[in-house]
C-alpha cells in the first residue's frame, strides 16, 4: 500500500508550521521541484555566493526527499532548518513566525545562490519617458534581468506596472518594478446567525 509520490508530511521542531507550510508549497511547484529532482540546479550554482549554495543544497535535498521516500513516515527539516538559521538568524529559535516573510528571505536566499549572474552591471540612469509603456516595461525587465536572473526569477518574479498623472498639468510618469510577491486583500465573508436573519 504505497503511498502517492510527494505525499509525505514535514515533522514540526516546535512552531515551524510557517515553515513547513511554505516547504510543502514549494516543493509542489511543479518547475521548481524538477529543478531540484533533476540536480538542473547545480549547474547554476554561484560559487561567488558567502552561503556556498548550503540553502539551495539543503533545500534540494529536502525536496528530493519528499518525493523519493518510500516511506509515509513525516520528514524532518531540521538540516534545512539550520541552514536556512544561519542565512536569516531571525528565524532562530522556536518563535511562531510569518510565513511570507520566511517565504521571502528563502527565495532571496535561493535565488542569490543560483543567480546566473556572476558580474552585475551597473544601474542604467537612461530616461525612459520617451519610450511607449509596453517599450519602457521591456527594457526596464531586461536591466533587471542583467542584475538578476535565476530559477527562482524565472518563476517566481513579475512586473508591476505603476502611473501617476499630475492633475494640474496631465502629465503622466509610468514606472516598472519586479515584484516576489504580491500582498492581496481577503474579502471578509458575512456570516450570520440565525438571530441576524430574524
């Protein structure tokens, strides 16, 4: 009775259901968890990164782990746990935390140790305001992609499209800026009992 491939829980170490909540997810976006099945991402390893690729390593292990085990005994995080501590100390101990924030500083740190970018560019001061949005939007993602371009970029970075016009005189500024994640409301649902219906 073999359980279905990937089907395998993350044992808590004592409030690291932030954690293993954004682990599961991850490992679940499909793109990514092949990168990580197929070893793709050692061959864009950063050898320049201070974190030696430990983060990305142990992030693959564990992703290789969760959809290789034969077992449906829950796994243990804590050597990705640690890495990740020592990447981002404020993660340090066992306080409950925010997952998107944990989110964030993991990409980060992905991204920065398989950036295929080894030699950064200097940031371009051209003046864009000549250019249509659509022509502006595309140069403004390849400056940023010269800088950062990694797995991580490709599937989790976008663009957000930002314009102010000035009422007084019309004119109108437009501005592109890469995003990781974008922080959306949730409606409040009604709930009503019987005595609000009444």
């Amino acid at each position: 009775n073999k359980n279905p491939q990937g089907l395998v829980g993350l044992r808590n170490l004592g409030n690291t259901c932030f954690m293993n909540s954004i682990l599961q997810c991850l490992s679940n976006t499909s793109e990514l968890r092949d990168y990580c099945l197929r070893n793709v991402h050692r061959s864009d390893l950063n050898n320049n990164c201070t974190t030696n690729a430990a983060l990305m390593e142990e992030f693959a292990k564990l992703t290789q782990t969760l959809w290789t085990s034969v077992s449906s005994e829950a796994v243990s995080p804590s050597d990705f746990r640690s890495q990740i501590q020592r990447y981002a100390p404020k993660f340090v101990g066992c306080n409950q935390q925010d997952a998107q924030e944990f989110l964030r500083f993991l990409l980060d740190g992905l991204h920065n140790e398989v950036n295929r970018v080894t030699v950064r560019s200097n940031v371009s001061d051209e003046d864009f305001d000549h250019l249509s949005d659509d022509e502006k939007g595309k140069r403004m993602w390849n400056m940023y992609l010269e800088r950062e371009d990694s797995k991580v970029v490709d599937l989790f970075v976008g663009q957000l499209k930002s314009s102010v016009t000035c009422s007084f005189c019309g004119f109108r500024s437009t501005v592109f800026d890469p995003f990781w994640d974008l922080s959306i409301p949730v409606a409040q649902v009604n709930t009503h009992t019987g005595k609000d219906i009444v």
